[in-house]
C-alpha cells in the first residue's frame, strides 16, 4: 500500500500495485515470474495466434494455478480485444482480496506506453460491485521493466526492419519498425534488464552510453548468460521520480531523468532549438539526416506553413514521422487556452514572442555514430531565412512535402492519407492514443 500526502494529510493509496515487463528476450518470462510470490497474480495475452484469429490469455493466479483462455479477436482488432478483456480484468483482480500485485508480462509486440494510457484513459464499464471508470481507479503502475539483449538491441534500435519482417506483428496492418518498438520499450522503462553481453567491451561501453542517455533514471540489472534475475531488487533501485506509468504529449520535457550530456564512445544528445521555423522543403531534404547514425529524434517542430499547429517529430533507426500534435498557444482563443494544463501554459509565457507567441522548435537527437555539428548544421540551414522571415505572408504558398503526415522512408502519393495514418495514432498531443493499445 502506498501513502501518499495530500495537504499535509497521510492518503492510503488502496490501488493494487501494477508492474508491466516488456521486452525481446527470455528474460521477459523469467523477470515476471521472479515477481511472483504471496498475493502476486500474473497476466500474459500471447499474440502468436494471430493467424487462427484468437488470443491465449494465461493468467497464473495466488495459488500457483495456472488457467488458460482463448480469446476470439474483437472486430477483428487485437487493440479492441486487448482493451475488451485486460482492462475488466485488472478491475476484476483487483477486487479480490487475495490479490495484493499484479505482474503483467507483455507480448514482445507489445509498447507498454499504449498499455499504460489505456490503462488511465480508456473507461471500463459493467464490471459488478465498481463504478464504472478506468482501470486506473483500481490499479496504479508501480513499474515497467523493459528487458533486452546486450547482445543485438543496438542493432535492432538502429535499423530499419519492420515488424513484419521479423515475423512480429499486432494484426495485419502492424507497420511499427522494429526500431520503433524497442527504442520505445526502452525509453519508457522504469528499470531494464540487460542479458548476456556484447561483441566486445567496446560494444559493450557503447550500449551503456546509448541506454543511460535513453532512460537515465533507470536502474539495470546485468545478466549473465543463464544467471538469475533478481527482480524485487530491482524494484527496489526505481527512484522516487520514476515516471511510473506517466504519459506524456507534445509538450513535455524532452530531456528526463537528468541524462549524461557529454560524449561517451561517440554516443551523445544534441539539443537542438530554434525561434524561427522551417521552411517545409528545405526540412523533408534535412530530415535524412537524422536517419543514419541516430538511435532516436524527437521534439516539437514550428513549420512556416503550418501556423496554427505542432509538428511532432520522432524517429528510431531507419524510421521517421511528422505529425500533427494539437495547437500551439497563440493560435487559440482565450477560452480555449484556458483549457491547456497550467506547466504548459507557464512554459510559454517564459518563451512568449510578440510576433509569434510560444511558436518555437526544440529537438532532441540522440547520436551514436554521426556527427554532432553537421546535424546542427543541416537543421539550421533548413530554417527559413532572414529574409523569408521578413515576407511571413508568403509563407502559405509554399509547397508542403508533409501534409497532413509524413513518413520517411517517403513514397510518391504518399501525401494526403493511406496507411501511413496509423503512424499519427501513435503520437503525443491530441491524437488517437485509444489505437494504440
């Protein structure tokens, strides 16, 4: 149980702790099952029955007992059947007073961020004896481990396979890279567990630079080849600050947990920021740039002719996407502004331009293999000039390579909707974030 102070006054937290792993390897199943003990249930919804239409749900309960359930897909839609069952679920254990944690060990395929949202946002409605309202009424996440191999984890944050390729997906219009999957397990882990080594010390040092710039407040827990996990420790090693199932958006900090800012075996974040904005063609022939070399890129884009809204930019390996992501303040009525959380609101003000109010771009780039000062250089040479600068009433009619959204590696017609849609459902600010679990 966890006390929590609300003004001066000790609050019993009397939500069941949730701790979510994730991850490519082995580890997964052993680091989840190291967490079982008295009062500890654990989940598991295996996606390699896709092909036969239906989910395995094993849930391995207080009494060591393990019961197996076969789930026919929702509509055909793994996001659907996932949020139908899991989230009732957890309600559903949560009840039980025999229940004191609950371990939920994830599908490879799956990003516990999604999970995670849903879990807070996503209304649960019909379970008996609960007021009808999101898992997280009942349920908070105590911890997301994310699991990986020393072995092959850079290699596959730095590539540019999908999902598919490997023979991984969540449903037949899965078109996450694989990149893009790990790189998110990892960054949004509360604590990681790293099995088996790298080619060489090198390789070795050059992972740790790349994994304590990516989640910095997480402790890691070294596996040998066939050692042990010690799970409870590892818990015990999140600091208080841990985002602990936290989602953000668009307009978060960029840099959490203090990360190391100076260069470790070529590893290194550049911290990229601009009061003017891009000029849209320039920026679709700079973004390669952040595609070799790079393990990930994100922040917030101001694209000249997009006035009114945020760009988000996020890239992982191979792969990068721009999209929309809500407005910015200065293109908001009053009313509609007070709506807009008070840090964000306070973060503006600090920044606020006469001319173009809190519009700004800010970058994150983290490199592990590419040169700092080109990037820079590349992105700064992409902005919009003194002199566009001065004829802002041209700026409409310039061409727009990115449209509503884009995707790189871009492909001709690509430009007005089609698959690629999927890829703003999974970006922060105001997008459909209910895709995504």
């Amino acid at each position: 149980m966890t006390i929590v102070i609300e003004r001066g006054v000790e609050v019993s937290d009397r939500r069941t702790p949730l701790v979510l792993v994730s991850g490519w390897t082995d580890a997964v199943d052993a680091t989840a099952r190291a967490l079982l003990g008295d009062g500890t249930v654990l989940v598991h919804h295996d996606l390699g029955h896709l092909r036969e239409g239906v989910l395995r749900r094993t849930v391995t309960g207080t009494d060591g007992i393990v019961r197996t359930h076969i789930l026919e897909l929702a509509h055909g839609c793994v996001s659907c059947t996932l949020r139908e069952d899991l989230l009732p679920l957890l309600r559903r254990l949560h009840a039980r007073s025999s229940v004191r944690r609950i371990v939920l060990r994830l599908d490879r395929a799956l990003e516990p961020e999604a999970l995670c949202w849903a879990i807070e946002h996503v209304a649960v409605a019909g379970v008996v004896g609960q007021i009808d309202g999101p898992a997280s009424r009942d349920v908070r996440v105590e911890a997301v481990v994310t699991c990986i191999d020393a072995a092959t984890w850079l290699d596959d944050a730095t590539g540019d396979d999908g999902l598919d390729d490997r023979g991984l997906t969540a449903g037949g219009d899965d078109e996450r890279t694989v990149a893009q999957l790990v790189v998110g397990q990892v960054d949004y882990a509360d604590a990681l567990v790293v099995s088996g080594g790298a080619a060489d010390g090198w390789a070795q040092a050059k992972l740790h630079a790349v994994l304590t710039r990516l989640a910095p407040s997480a402790p890691i827990d070294w596996v040998a080849e066939g050692g042990a996990v010690e799970a409870e420790r590892l818990l015990a090693r999140i600091p208080a600050g841990a985002r602990r199932g936290e989602v953000g958006d668009a307009h978060s900090a960029l840099l959490r947990g203090q990360p190391p800012l100076d260069e470790d075996c070529g590893v290194s974040i550049i911290e990229f920021t601009a009061d003017r904005p891009f000029h849209p063609e320039r920026l679709h022939e700079a973004v390669d740039v952040l595609l070799d070399g790079v393990v990930t890129a994100r922040g917030r884009l101001w694209l000249a002719t997009q006035s009114e809204h945020v760009c988000w930019l996020e890239s992982a390996g191979g792969g990068l996407r721009v999209a929309a992501a809500g407005r910015w303040l200065a293109a908001m009525t009053a009313e509609e502004q007070e709506s807009v959380s008070t840090a964000r609101r306070a973060m503006a003000a600090l920044r606020w331009d006469e001319r173009f109010g809190d519009r700004d771009t800010s970058l994150i780039v983290l490199v592990h293999a590419a040169d700092p000062d080109h990037i820079d250089r590349t992105l700064r040479w992409a902005l919009v000039t003194d002199e566009e600068l001065r004829h802002e009433s041209d700026w409409g009619d310039w061409p727009d390579p990115f449209g509503q959204w884009h995707e790189d590696p871009c492909e001709d017609g690509d430009t007005d909707g089609g698959p690629g849609q999927q890829a703003i459902d999974s970006l922060p600010g105001e997008t459909n974030r209910e895709d995504r679990a």
